[in-house]
C-alpha cells in the first residue's frame, strides 16, 4: 500500500508519520511533497497512492488547487487547522478533516472510515472553499507595520497589494508607499478579506482597485499591471484564470 502526505512543516510530518506506522506497518510512505507545484507535478508522473494525507494550506497555495488539477479517485484526509465547528461541517461530505496538532483518537476514526471505505472520493471543492469561507468571516482591518523607528498601522482599505521579494513580505499602500511585514505572504492570504484580495501568484496578493490594466498572455494565462509597481511581468497561470475572472466579476 502507498500513501502520500503533502504537508509544509516537517514537524507535523514526522508527527503523523510515526502514527500511521502503528496501522500500517508495511505501507510505502511519500512524504516530500510540500507545496502546490511540487504536488502537480508528482501526480503528472506517478501513479495515484492509495491513500492521500493533505494539509489544507501549502507554502505555494491552498491544496484544493492541486486536485482541481489532477483529477483522481483517490481517498483524502485532510489535515487543517480551522476549528471543530468547520471540520463537523465537512464530516456532511463523508470526507474527514484532522484538527492539527492531530488527535490520534481522531486518527484512528479516520483510517477505521477508510479501511470500510466509508470515505467518499469525489469531493466537492467547491462546497469545501465555501464552508471554509463562511467559517473565518473575521479578517484583518488593520496591520502592523515598522518605518523606520515608527510603528504604523494601516488600513486594509489603503492596501493596493502585498508582495514577496528575496523571503521578505511587504505591503504597498495605494499612494505607492512600501512597509516590511512580519508575516508571510501564505498567513497574509488567510488574514485579508478573499473578496477583496486575490493571490494573483506566488509573489503577489493584489487588491482590485490596485489592477490598472490586464492583457491576454501565451498559453492561455493573464498578464497585470499593478498601479505604482515596476514589475513588468506578473502574470496569472493557466489554472487561476478562472477564478480569477470570478472574482473580478465579483
């Protein structure tokens, strides 16, 4: 048997992997997948596992975005760390959702399910992003930032965009001025109003009103102009392109 576990914090790896060796002993364990790409990618050149391990948010992204490319029938267990309430939700679509740090009584319900294959492989996405949305309906207004002996708070409504240069996270106000944040781009994204913001790419996380212009790109992809930004080539993927034409159409 083969398992794959896609998860960015080698703590929460090792943790699992040392819980599942107790149920499956002579099982063949992937676990160095950690990112959105990297995950594609195996899949593009690797048969399926027969039992799929995922955190819900990756360093590249959310991982629903890997299996909205890479259709499988696999089954999943997602491990999250939104609350109980969220996770009950999600129990409605016979597909469990481990609470981190994970609970190995609750482990052990999830492989029991499995083992029954009492775990329903075509989950609904779609239905998951919203029931995620609708439970972390508090975002940030404000944030925190240092200029030099100052410390700042700005308001997310004078944000135009955040972006990564060199493992630094900024934030570009709309009059262009820049700020260092302490956070990363990945806990950023889960702070702001998904309404309002959109992870255009790795690097950046834009507002609507900082998008000054938009151009066809070669394979089918998407190029932007950011107001007050030098960057000449942001440019959206293939596989955003449709979500982000729904959030324009907002």
């Amino acid at each position: 048997m083969r398992i794959l576990l896609i998860e960015d914090e080698k703590p929460a790896v090792k943790r699992l992997l040392k819980l599942l060796e107790d149920y499956f002993p002579k099982s063949e364990f992937i676990s160095d997948l950690d990112t959105v790409k990297k995950s594609i990618n195996w899949f593009q050149s690797h048969t399926a596992p027969d039992l799929i391990f995922c955190d819900i948010q990756l360093a590249d992204g959310i991982s629903f975005e890997i299996f909205e490319t890479i259709k499988l029938s696999t089954p999943i267990i997602f491990t999250t760390a939104y609350d109980q309430y969220a996770i009950k939700a999600f129990q409605v679509n016979a597909i469990d959702y481990l609470l981190k740090p994970i609970d190995p009584e609750e482990l052990k319900r999830a492989i029991e399910k499995f083992k029954q294959q009492n775990l329903n492989p075509n989950l609904d996405l779609s239905l998951l992003q919203k029931l995620i949305s609708s439970e972390k309906q508090t975002y940030k207004n404000r944030f925190l930032v240092k200029f030099g002996e100052k410390i700042q708070s700005i308001s997310a409504k004078e944000i135009a965009f955040f972006f990564s240069e060199e493992r630094v996270t900024f934030l570009q106000t709309e009059e262009g001025k820049k700020y260092v944040l302490d956070s990363t781009l990945e806990q950023v994204e889960s702070q702001v109003d998904p309404s309002q913001f959109f992870r255009i790419n790795r690097k950046y996380l834009c507002s609507y009103q900082s998008i000054s212009d938009i151009f066809t790109y070669s394979n089918s992809r998407l190029k932007i102009k950011l107001q007050n930004c030098q960057d000449e080539d942001i440019l959206i993927s293939r596989e955003k392109v449709s979500d982000f034409k729904n959030w324009l159409d907002g």
